[in-house]
C-alpha cells in the first residue's frame, strides 16, 4: 500500500473470479481514497475439493492481478493464504480489513454462487457498514433481463433466447437477418473426427516464479485433492488469456465448428477453445470472444457453420445457462425430478473402470482439469443419468473437477443438462444415449473391454442397456415428453425376454457400482 489511509472511503473487495479492470466494483475506484481487499481464504478452496490445478489457477491469476493492480495505481491489501493471521473465510477475511483499514463502507461486486450472495447479504449487519453489492454487468443479459425474457414462459428454450440475444447486441446479425441466413448451424457441427485430421496442439503457457510459489504450496497443502498438477499451463495473466485467444481464433476456430462433437483417446483438446476458464474468473470477456470470432468469420479466416456454433455456445448457452441459475435459485438447485438416489460411484475420483470411454474422460480431467462438453455430457453426464446419480454428488464431482467450475454455470449444465432433475426447465429431453453414440463421435470403444455393437449378455457395453433400463424405468415421467415419441416407439417394439433381459443385467451392474 503506498498511501496511509486514516479515513478511507471504500474498501473494495475482489473475489478470485473478478479479475478483470473493468468490474463494476472498481468503477470510481479513487486511489486517494479507496483501497482494493483480495483474499485467498481456505473456505474458498475446500468447500469443495477442488482440483489441485484449479486452485493454482484461481491464486496465481489473483497474485497477478493484484501486481497489475499495483502497477496501474490501484492501492491493494492482498492477503495470502499461508498468512499466518489468516482467518480463513471472505467474512473473516472482510471483518479484519474493515478493522484494520476503517473503511465509510464496502463495494463488491455479486458473486458467481447463491452460497456467497448468501454470506455478503449478512456483512452490513455483522460490520455495521453500508455494504454496496454492484450488478455484475460482465455479462450480455443481466439477471432482469432474463427475468423478463422468462417470466409468462411455459417452457424455455436456449435456441429462442439465443435469437433475441443476436437481436439484442447484433452480433451475427446483417441487418435484421441472422449471417448465413440462418440462426444455427448445429446440424454441421456433428463429424467424427477423420484419422488424417491434426488438431493444433495446445496452447500452453510456462508457469512464471508466481506460478511456481503457488504450484509448490498447492502441491503440499493440497495433496489429498482431486487431479495433478505436472504439466500446469493455463493462463494466469489477461496478456496471455488473449494470446491464447488469438491462437484459438487462428488455428482452433476454423475447425472448431466441424469437430464440436467429437471425442479422440489421445487428443482431450481437439479443436476446442480451452477459454471457458479465462471467461469465468474475468481474465477475458465475453465479448471480445464474440466479436473476434465474428471478425474471423468477415475476414474470410473461418467458416459460419464454426463461427456461429462457437458464438452460439457463448452468447446463448452461457448466458442462458446464468439466467437460468439466478433466475430459480435456490429451489432449482434442490429439485431431483427423476428421484435419483445412487451414490457417485468411486471411480469417478480413480478413474479405475473397465469403460474406456469413462476413464478416458475421467483421466483426460485428472491431467489436465478440463474436458471438453461432449466428454462432460454424454460421457460422464450421460453415465450418471442412466444409473441415477443423486444430483448434490454428481454436482459435487464437477464443481470439484474443471478449472472453468464455478456453480452458476456448472449447476444448471449437470443438474439441468446432463441429469434432467429440473424436469426438463432447460433442455427439452434428457441427454440420454446408448453406445452407439459414443462409437459414433469416438474411437473409444476399440480399445475398451466391452463393444458397443453387443446389446446385452457377456461383452456388452452398459450403455446399451442401461439406455433402454433408463427408459423403462422412467416411463411414466418420460413418455408425456413428444420428443421422447420414438424411443418409446422402438422400446415397445421389442421382446418382452429381451426387455427383461435388460432390466435384470442393469439391475446387476448398478448393484455392482
Ligand atoms: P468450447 O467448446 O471451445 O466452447 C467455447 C465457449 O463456450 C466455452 O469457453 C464456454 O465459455 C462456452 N460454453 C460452451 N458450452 C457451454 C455451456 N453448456 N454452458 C456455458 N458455457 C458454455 N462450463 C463452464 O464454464 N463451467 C462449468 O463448470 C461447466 N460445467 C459443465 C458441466 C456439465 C455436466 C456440462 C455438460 C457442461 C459444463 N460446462 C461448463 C459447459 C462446457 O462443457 C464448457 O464450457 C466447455 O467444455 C469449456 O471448454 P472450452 O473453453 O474448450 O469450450
Ligand atoms: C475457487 C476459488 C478458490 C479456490 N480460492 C479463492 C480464494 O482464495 N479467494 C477468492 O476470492 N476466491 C477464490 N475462489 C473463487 C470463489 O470461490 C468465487 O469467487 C466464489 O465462489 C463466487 O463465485
Ligand atoms: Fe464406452 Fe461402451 Fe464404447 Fe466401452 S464400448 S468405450 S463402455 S461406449
């Protein structure tokens, strides 16, 4: 701190996913008389077990950002986790800065999870300080706008919000029109992967002496958590997030439409962006993204079957995936519409299972703390809704796992996307799948001890017949859904003894897990 201050005016808290300048809690920001507060606390760290990588990722970005404060003036308090007088928790954390610093009040910007709205809605009470909490505006459509948009809706649906979000900021719009003439390109964005393709390699930063600090620590103090930490290369800077922006844009966009869907054993990555966590704790901004994804389309360096389906994934799937969230909490968090009871099998945190496609999954997240969507929804997601995972734990289990993990947008994909447990307020059918899909988009099941092509009995993937269970047994939930008109069609045209075939073996494969 380079100025002591007797009568400071605002104390303005940065949380570990508000790392950007532009953050509306900096907005008026006076170095005369206010003072930046960053804390890296152990709640923070443990609520849930995260990933070694991620909490290395969260700290260093944040220790980075506090120096590039520093630098462009800002005064900062930047208490670190290995402080000794460390209270451990943001309102612990809060108490001791307003007591040290004597601020007229605190200026913060909402958080990412209901569990720390929660917490910040206490703090003008227990410190007896006007508590200002700022919109986060990082976002296209703010949490009353989608109010709004939801409000008098029987249904949501992505594909109708999306299209208004065009309307709204223009973006892949001529004129009035989507580009291309049409809104979605979805319908190319399904190919295998051809063997002759090369995707680019990642794109990877070398860890700095921050970096290191931090790795070592997380190494000690973090041991017993989930994944590794050899090979740690995200960004932790906003310089080197737009690198790896502008990399993406050049050698992973062109592609990223095609190859959206597909799954490689040896290659996590493909053509996928690797930015969701850089947009997540602020290093990057959605829109940027955007509009250099649009540029590459008008400079005639990407395609728009790529282009649309990376912008959709944006400026539709996250932002309605964050109305959503603030929108039906916390009832959403709670509802379990299918009444999935079974315990997160073991193997999601070993990787130790005889399904080549889940432990490729699973082993590709505990290397690298990232996965891409496919791997995460009709891999992962899709096994834990063909066997019926309680929700709290598969949700647990993502939160823990990826990098990009913060609960507004990792809630409402598992719990909405992959499981179906808000009875289909999100997605218009379950995300359901047999091995057939999974061979179809990945070269998977060639080395796996099972085959896809077997329906049931001895070598036979559990997918095939835990689909069919999975139908079965929610029947009475499921078939009112018209999207769900042709399974059943197909379900009901099979033998009553390969039905019961069916039930019995998933019976005894669940009893197994
Ligand atoms: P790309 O495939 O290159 O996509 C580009 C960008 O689009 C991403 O960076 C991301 O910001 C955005 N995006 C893509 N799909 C979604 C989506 N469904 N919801 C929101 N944004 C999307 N994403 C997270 O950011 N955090 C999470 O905790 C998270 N949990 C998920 C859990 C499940 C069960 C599922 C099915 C998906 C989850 N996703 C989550 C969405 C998606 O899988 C990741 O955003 C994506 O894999 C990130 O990798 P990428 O940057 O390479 O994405
Ligand atoms: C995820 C995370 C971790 C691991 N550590 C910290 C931390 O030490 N300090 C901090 O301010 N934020 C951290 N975060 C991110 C917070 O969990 C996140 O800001 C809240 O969940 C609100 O979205
Ligand atoms: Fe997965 Fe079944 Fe293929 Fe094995 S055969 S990799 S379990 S889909």
């Amino acid at each position: 701190m380079r100025i002591k201050m007797s009568k400071l005016r605002s104390l303005v808290l940065i949380l570990g996913d508000q790392l950007s300048q532009g953050i509306s809690s900096l907005r008026g920001f006076d170095p005369a008389h206010d003072l930046v507060l960053i804390v890296e606390v152990a709640e923070e760290t443990t609520y849930v077990r995260h990933h070694k990588q991620k909490i290395a990722f969260i700290l260093s970005a944040m220790r980075h950002f506090a120096s590039e404060l520093r630098e462009a003036n800002f005064n900062v308090d930047h208490i670190r986790l290995d402080d000794p007088e460390n209270s451990g928790s943001f309102t612990g954390e809060l108490t001791r800065a307003v007591a040290r610093h004597r601020p007229q009040r605190v200026v913060v910007t909402e958080p990412g999870e209901w569990r720390v709205r929660e917490m910040m809605d206490t703090w003008s009470d227990r410190l007896d300080l006007p508590v200002e909490i700022r919109e986060d505006d990082r976002f296209f459509c703010s949490s009353a706008e989608f109010r709004a948009w939801a409000n008098g809706r029987q249904t949501y649906r992505m594909e109708f919000f999306y299209r208004e979000m065009r309307r709204r900021t223009g973006i892949l719009m001529d004129g009035d029109k989507p580009r291309g003439n049409r809104w979605n390109f979805d319908s190319e964005n399904r190919k295998r992967l051809p063997h002759t393709s090369k995707p680019p390699e990642r794109f990877a930063c070398s860890p700095d002496a921050i970096t290191q600090e931090v790795l070592s620590m997380v190494a000690e103090r973090f041991s017993g958590h989930f994944g590794n930490l050899e090979g740690f290369s995200w960004a932790v800077t906003r310089k080197d997030a737009l690198a790896a922006l502008a990399r993406f844009v050049e050698v992973g966009l062109p592609s990223f439409g095609d190859y959206q869907d597909a799954m490689a054993a040896d290659n996590p990555f493909l053509f996928h962006a690797l930015l969701s966590p850089y947009l997540n704790i602020g290093l990057l901004n959605a829109r940027e993204v955007c509009i250099a994804a649009e540029n590459a389309l008008l400079r005639g360096n990407a395609p728009i079957n790529a282009v649309e389906g990376f912008i959709r994934q944006i400026l539709g799937w996250r932002e309605y995936v964050r109305g959503i969230y603030w929108h039906h909490m916390p009832h959403y968090a709670r509802t379990n519409a299918l009444g999935s009871a079974r315990p997160l099998p073991w193997f999601y945190w070993s990787g130790e299972t005889y399904m080549n496609c889940l432990a490729t999954a699973i082993a590709d997240t505990q290397r690298n703390a990232y996965a891409h969507h496919i791997q995460r929804l009709m891999i992962t997601g899709n096994f834990a809704l063909l066997t019926g995972i309680r929700p709290a734990e598969l949700e647990e289990w993502y939160l823990a796992v990826y990098a990009d993990a913060f609960e507004w947008v990792e809630l409402p994909n598992t719990h909405g996307m992959a499981l179906f447990a808000d009875g289909g307020l999100l997605a218009s059918k379950p995300y359901a799948a047999s091995g057939a899909y999974i061979d179809r988009m990945s070269d998977y099941c060639g080395k796996c001890a099972y085959s896809p092509k077997v329906k049931t009995g001895p070598g036979a993937c559990p997918f095939n017949f835990l689909y069919w269970n999975f139908l079965i047994e929610n029947r009475s939930y499921l078939e009112r859904n018209p999207r769900m008109a042709m399974p059943y069609r197909t379900l009901d045209k099979m033998p009553k003894e390969q039905k019961q075939k069916i039930r019995q073996e998933s019976h005894a494969f669940m009893a197994s897990l």
